[in-house]
C-alpha cells in the first residue's frame, strides 16, 4: 500500500489530507493561508506541514506516492497557475514549486475542478463517468469530469460557469467586472442580493424585513415557512438557476448535474424548485438528465487533489 | 489500403463520399432525402446508392472497413437517435439498420459533431485537440471536439449550444419553442431578424430598405460599404455573437474556436467584429483563444463521418 496527500489551498485556509491508494482519508487539518508578500510564504508553510506530518508519523518517504494540490484559479496541463488574486500570486509553476519544496512529485489542478473528481471518485458522483459539479457558495465554480478524468481545458480554465451572462440587461457591476454573470444571481450572495431588490421593489409583508444582515438561509427557512416574499424571491431564482443549468448542459449534456457550496444544503428543496425551469429550458434530449447533491462538503477538493495524483502517479 | 464510406443525412439531400483510410475524399455525390412516409425510405435509399457505387467501381466488399454517418439530431452511443423532426424519424437505431441493409459495419453521430470532426481532422482545425465547431447557418449547430474525438454527452446532445438562452428578456417566440436563444440572434435568419427589427425602429436611411427579401450577406455587404444601418445592425450582432462564445468557452475553454456556416462566408470582417465583444465578456485567461473560419464546406459532415467510422472499426 501506498500513500499520498492531497492539499486544497483556499484564501483563508489551506486543508490538507493523507490518504492511502484506496482512497481512505486517513487523517486531515489545516493550516493559515498566509497571503502577505504576494503568498510567497505559501507553498513553503505547506511543505513545511507536510514534513511535520511525515515526521511526526514516521512515515517512509518511499511510501509518499506524491502530493495532489488544488489552487484558486487557472492551472494549465503543466501546472502553471495564470494569476490568483485570492493569493496574491502571479504567474508561477506550483507543481515544480511544490515538488522542490517537498521533494515528492506534485500534480496541480484548479479547486472547483479537483472538488468535481473528489465527489465523482468518492461523492454524490460515484459510478458517473460524465458529471459537472456546480458549486453555489460565497461565488460560483464549475468542475466536468469527462470520462472519469477533469477537463481542465486549453488554458486550465474548463469549467468557469460562473462568468457565463444569465442577463445582458443587468445594470449593476459584479465584483469581477461583467455585469449579469450567473454568480451575480445565483450563488449565495447573489440570492441575498435578490431578496434585498424583491424588498426594495415590494410591499410584501416579511420576516426577511427584520433579519439583519439578511442571509441565504434565513431566505429559504423563510420560504419554507410559508413567507410569500420569500417564496416569490426563491422561484425567481429558481428560474435563473434553471436556465443557468439548462445554459451548461446543451453544452456538456452530463449524466449528472451535481450541486455543491452552502446553497445545497437547501437539498430536495432545491432540486425540485429548479427541476421544472431547468426542464423548460434546455435541449429535448436533455431534459431527463440526473441531478443530486454533493457529499463530500468541504473535503471535496482534497480528495479530488489526490485522486488527480493518483492517476498522474499511479498507472 | 482500405476504403469506407462518409454520410451526411440533410433534411432535403443526402450527401456521399468514398474515402481511403488516409483521409483522401476519392469520390462524392448527392441523393435526394425522401422524407415522405415518416422517413422510412431514407436508409434503404442510402444503402442503394452504396451498393450501386460498390458494384458500378467493382470494389472488393473486403476493402470496405465501413460506413460513418452524420445524422441532424441527438444520437446517442449505441447509436440510437431520439427523434429527428427534419427527417420524419422518432426513435431508430441507425447504426443496426444501416449495417442490416448494407452488410458492413456503421456508426453514427450527430451531423453538427462530426462536422467538428471532420474539420479537426482534415480542415480549420488541422493540429488542434480541443476545439469547438459552431456552425452559423439557417440554424445554429455545435460540435465538440475532446483530445481528438468527439465529445457526444450522455444523450447524443453535447454541443447543443444554438438553444442556450442569450436573451431572457426576448419576447417573442423562436421556432424551438423558447424565447431569447441564440438561434434566435446569431444564425443568418438571426441577422435578418435583428436587420428588420433596427429598420422598424429606426429612421436611418439604409440601402437595406430596398433589399427584398433582406438576406444575411446583402447585410454585411452594406456594412462593408458603409451603410451606418447594416453597421449599426453588425455592431448589435457582433455583441450578441461575442457573448455568446464567451458563454460557450466559459464551459469548454478550448484551443480553438472554428466559425463555419453561411455566415462564416464573411470571414476576416466576421473575426474582427466579434472578437473585442468576446473578449469583454469571457473568464480573462481565455480571452487570447484562436478564432478561424471552418475550410470544409459542405464536405466537413462527410469527413468526419468517415473519420468516426475510421476511429471506430480501424484501431
């Protein structure tokens, strides 16, 4: 038996995990992402946590298989990540960089790809060849397993399904400098965001006019409560939500539309709102397609970073 | 040296070809496509034109490696269509009745797929692994080209991408039954629509006004020779086009965007309109992907029916 780690690097924190050749997380913990300096300390902190575990563990290094890394933000098939704003970091080639560091091979993809092979590999999308994740939190990210494998894409930028324009008529300025892109609507903040034009624009009678700061949550046990503005705010983003999907799968037309991030956990709740939009919506022959929830929570991406290195190191 | 033979099934003529394993078209032709009677002659037509070619060249049966075939609707991977409205036909598995009437071996794909395919292997896309293919004609048609093959999704639907909304706030309804798509705007009736609804709206005198019917290429010619109407009318097209690949390659982030297509006959002036609109809109590490016009023509379905047959019966 072999061993391996996989590491998922976030702006906030960086999760770490080891794993045997079968796939079984056999420990897991997290380190401060250190953003000061441009993150030069970054990848030094991580190979400085992987020795401590190897030391602490007396681990033989010959068992290290190698290390899977997932990375906020466009890796291409060498490992170079074009720009991390959440990092600080430029242009740089985290799979050399890791490698010299630790003096393990290291395998590099972008997060939201590596959280879709974690949850086709060990996840909600376990036995599906052909899947995309879509994962509604802070922002949006998108991961397409093809074939088992990520699609990475020609400039490791598959799969950025939260850029897609859901509206050209959109007046206001999203934080990434378009106006209209789906995570503008349909990510958590986008659902706030929502509900705050429903009440600005309404006279409804709510709760949600007494809850601040007003959350996705508070919006959907309100809707599930029966509260009409949270009910209206809630089918209005269904509505884009489905044409977001149905938009993604005339292109891809998956097995299975895996839904991901903190909106999820709305769960049954969600799928149904979105079924019939989603239906409306998209190519005849893709109408049936399979959609469920993702599993793995948080330790997506550190399984898909070693499932990556796995297939990279052990043929 | 073997040989086989590529089919392009159209909704009003058939188009043959007879190739060598090296990819040299050696013969074509046409047949007309009877879809009277739900479509029930259009194979056994197929299959006679064949065998009469086979016998009138006196080619050995042997050197036939077999049939590819494009079809203009969902295929799926056993070869089953689901429902082509063109062609009369509900559900048929092709591959089976094609090989039941001809002896030889058959696969089949969607027609806008394995013209990606074809273009990939012996035109715009020469050189090229990752692609997309989208056909700008009458209709919208898309086809997926992934580490040299084509990508067909889970129901024959992958590339579908003339359905994904671009406008939802478009009024009126398109032929397919959605509003806003991007048939709707950037297929050569597309550009007729927009041309017409800016002449309604607006008083600019324009060369257009005398032209009946408008067509596609009547508006580029006048924006070429600087009707500020047909400009205006491309300036609106070029944004909603631009949009849309950038929505496309959000998805698929490929090496190369080939543009084929009655459109795509304006070439240069096309790439140089849409580009800058496309380039505002999509994810920032993809902006500098190749754009270029499809080379095949109406010979992109044949090839690269004969190039799936190759793939698939030549390993």
């Amino acid at each position: 038996m072999k061993y391996g780690f996989g590491v998922d690097l976030g702006g906030t924190t960086v999760k770490l995990a080891y794993f045997d050749t079968n796939g079984s997380l056999l420990d897991k913990w997290e380190i401060p992402t250190v953003t000061a300096n441009a993150g030069a300390q970054i990848l030094p902190d991580i190979a400085a946590s992987i020795h401590s575990y190897i030391h602490t563990h007396r681990i033989q290094k010959e068992a290290v298989l190698g290390i899977g890394i997932g990375v906020p933000g466009p890796v291409d098939s060498k490992g170079t990540v074009n720009r991390c704003v959440n990092l600080g970091w430029d242009s740089l080639n985290v799979e050399h960089a890791l490698s010299a560091l630790t003096g393990f091979p290291v395998r590099a993809g972008n997060d939201a790809n590596l959280a879709a092979l974690g949850e086709c590999w060990k996840g909600g999308g376990q036995g599906c060849e052909n899947m995309v994740l879509v994962t509604l939190g802070t922002g949006i990210g998108g991961g397409i397993i093809i074939n088992g494998s990520v699609f990475f894409g020609a400039h490791g930028s598959a799969g950025e399904i939260g850029h897609m324009i859901l509206n050209r008529n959109e007046q206001e300025l999203h934080t990434s400098g378009v106006r209209g892109c789906a995570e503008q609507y349909c990510s958590a903040t986008g659902i706030v965001r929502l509900a705050n034009r429903y009440l600005e624009n309404n006279d409804t009678p709510s709760v949600l006019r007494n809850i601040h700061p007003l959350t996705c949550k508070a919006v959907f046990d309100a809707g599930n409560r029966g509260d009409p503005a949270a009910q209206a705010i809630l089918e209005a983003f269904y509505e884009l939500l489905g044409e977001f999907l149905a938009n993604v799968c005339n292109v891809l037309d998956p097995e299975l539309v895996l839904l991901g991030g903190g909106v999820s956990k709305a769960g049954s709740t969600l799928l149904e709102g979105v079924r019939p939009y989603f239906r409306q919506k998209v190519f005849h022959a893709i109408k049936d397609v399979d959609f469920s929830i993702a599993a793995l929570g948080n330790d997506a991406g550190v399984y898909g970073a070693f499932k990556l290195a796995l297939q990279s190191f052990c043929k």
